[in-house]
C-alpha cells in the first residue's frame, strides 16, 4: 500500500513508502473500520513539517506518513461497530488520547500530557495513504450532500473550538453578546474563522496583507464579511473606538497576536490558532498590554485540533453554509493534486504557490 512519507526535521525529504494493507483486527473488540481514503487536505502544518520545522515518527520508525485532513469511505466494520456501514463518508480526528484526566473523559484534545499523539503530526502515522484502519470513536460520518466539502472539516474543526470555548469562557459575564470581530489572516482558517461567526451573526472583518481584489477577498465578501489590507489601512484605525469583541488570529505569523491583542475590546477575547514552529522575536510593549488585560478583563487562549463535537459541529455549520451560501465551500478546494504518485508536485504546489488556499489530493 502507497502511502507519502517524511523525515521528521529534515527538510524536504518526501518519499513514498510501502506500507502492509490494515485490518480490522488491528483495533481490539470488533471496534475497527477500514476506510478507503478518497482526499486529503494539505495545511501549514504538513508545509512545515515538509520544511523539517517539526514533527516525530511513529515507535519503530524512522519516517512519519504526513496528511491529518482527510476524507474517506467506510468499506468494512467490525463486528460491534454501531452507527457506520459500509458505503458511509468519513473524516478521523486526529489527536489520538494520552494518560491524562483529560484524555481519559474523551477530550484529548486537551490533554496534559508533554507527549501528545496526532495522526500525521507527530508519533502517529497520518492519512497521506491508500486506506487506513481506525476505532469508531474517532470517526465522525459525514452526510452524502457533504462529501465534496468534508476534507475542510478537520480545519473548520479548530474553528468551531474557538468560537465555542470563546462562549463557554464568556458564560462568566452573564450577558457576552460579541457584535463586531477581526480575524487576522485570510488564508484556509482564516476564511473559516470569518464563517463561523458570520454564521453566529457577528459582523466579521478579516485583515489580510493582500491588496483586494483576490481570490480570497471575493470569497470573503460572498459571505457578508468584510475585507482590509493593512498595507492600506492598519488594524488600529480600523478598529476605531471600542475595538472588537473577538479577535481571531489565524496569520501564521506570531507578532500578530500582539497586534490583535492592542484591537481587543473590554471582556472581549483573542483566540490564537497559529502554529509557529520558527524562531521570530519580537518586542513587545508588556507593561501597556498587561494593563490593557488586567483592566479590561480580556481572555486569550489557544484552538488546536479538535475532539468530535468540534467536528460534529462543523458538519451542522456545513450543512448551514451550503443552503446559505450555495457552491461557496467547493470553491476553497483551489488546487487538486491527482494522486499520491504527484507528491513532489504536492509539495512544491504548498511551499511555493502563495495564492493556494486549499491543495488537496485526490486517491
């Protein structure tokens, strides 16, 4: 079996490996169900594992098969799976639990633990392959209307964590009613963060370096959201008095939560999404943004991976978006790879064309 592999911290050592066939009797207790891959999803993070910025194999190996956005078929299920049959659409989490409190009552997501497991990130295989054999409980169906959209669901995931754990952590204020958001960046997540709040009827404006009209600018306008370069107009003087009740940073670049954080309304709260595996300093004002924080009661924190709630509510807000907003999701699918053999062309399509929002191979 085909499967596209690296060496973890070795920049740009894409290959192809042949890996045994999975089978059911992998996962204990008739739980198992193998899963044909139909496509996968290509992010920042693969970009920079390519890159050799981080990443670990599996025990016993000494590459890592990449790909965690992935969408597949169901072609056989154990003898005490419930709620998938053969012929279902799927999409895996990828955060697989540790020993911790939190990974143990299902939220691994948010485990404790300084080792973590996730599929094709680190000490766990991804989905860069023909099929995969996976426990039910990390399987999350997908309805038919939903399947040419369905690899999007693992980013949309990350979003829809925020968004929620914003609400949850502003619960403390009885009343949080977030009117106005930025969102930094208006790449793959940064699109996404725009939708999901679009979708809670938030009046989103997405800052982005890129003169208008782009590609992603036009298909942020298609959803009611607003568009600024800031080599046009900075965050500050858009922000205007007041600022914004949430700030999404979703850049790839970690100066720009400092920027998002001097734009956050009082009680409002910044959400970082960035995974930033460099080495970028950067000097920080920290006495005004201490202040700023400590007086205007304002809340930041992290959205990484996702367990299946985050996922099963990325379906609901799909199905929403594609009767809201009809063929807008397909359109982020920019640049399909034919085929693991391209691999190469994969890589070379994620580190080198700028414009690309989505690569994804198609198996």
């Amino acid at each position: 079996m085909k499967a596209v592999a690296i060496t973890p911290r070795q920049a740009r050592t894409a290959f192809l490996v042949d890996l045994p066939a999975p089978s059911l009797d992998e996962i204990p207790e008739g739980r198992g169900v193998l899963v044909r891959i139909i496509m996968i999803g290509q992010d920042g993070t693969d970009k920079d594992l390519y890159l050799g910025q981080y990443g670990a194999p599996p025990p016993g190996f000494d590459y890592l098969v990449t790909g965690h956005e992935c969408l597949g078929q169901v072609t056989a299920v154990g003898a005490n799976v419930r709620g998938l049959a053969v012929g279902d659409y799927v999409v895996p989490t990828v955060r697989r639990p540790g020993g911790s409190i939190y990974d143990v009552i299902g939220t691994n997501d948010m485990t404790s633990d300084s080792t973590y497991f996730e599929r094709g990130i680190n000490l766990r295989h991804g989905f860069l392959t023909e099929q995969f054999v996976e426990d039910q409980e990390f399987l999350v169906k997908v309805p038919g209307e939903l399947k040419d959209v369905g690899v999007l669901l693992e980013p949309m995931s990350i979003i829809e964590k925020g968004i929620i754990q914003a609400y949850e952590i502003q619960r403390r204020l009885k009343v949080w009613r977030p009117r106005r958001a930025a969102v930094i960046g208006a790449g793959p997540l940064g699109i996404l963060a725009a939708l999901g709040m679009v979708l809670h009827g938030i009046d989103v404006t997405v800052f982005a370096r890129s003169e208008p009209p782009t590609q992603n600018s036009t298909l942020l306008t298609e959803i009611g959201a607003h568009y600024i370069s800031t080599r046009q107009t900075s965050m500050a003087d858009a922000a205007g008095v007041g600022g914004y009740d949430i700030v999404f940073e979703a850049s790839g670049s970690s100066p720009q939560m400092f920027e998002g954080a001097g734009v956050l309304a009082k009680n409002g709260v910044l959400i970082l999404s960035s995974i930033t595996g460099g080495s970028t300093r950067t000097e920080v004002g920290s006495d005004r943004l201490n202040l700023d924080f400590v007086l205007g009661n304002k809340v930041m924190f992290g959205t990484v991976n996702a367990h299946r709630g985050y996922f099963e509510q990325g379906v609901s807000d799909f199905a929403t978006t594609m009767a809201s907003f009809p063929g807008w999701l397909p359109k982020l699918l920019t640049h399909p790879i034919d085929g693991l053999d391209n691999y190469a062309a994969m890589f070379q399509t994620l580190v080198e064309v700028k414009e690309a929002i989505k690569v994804h191979v198609i198996v």
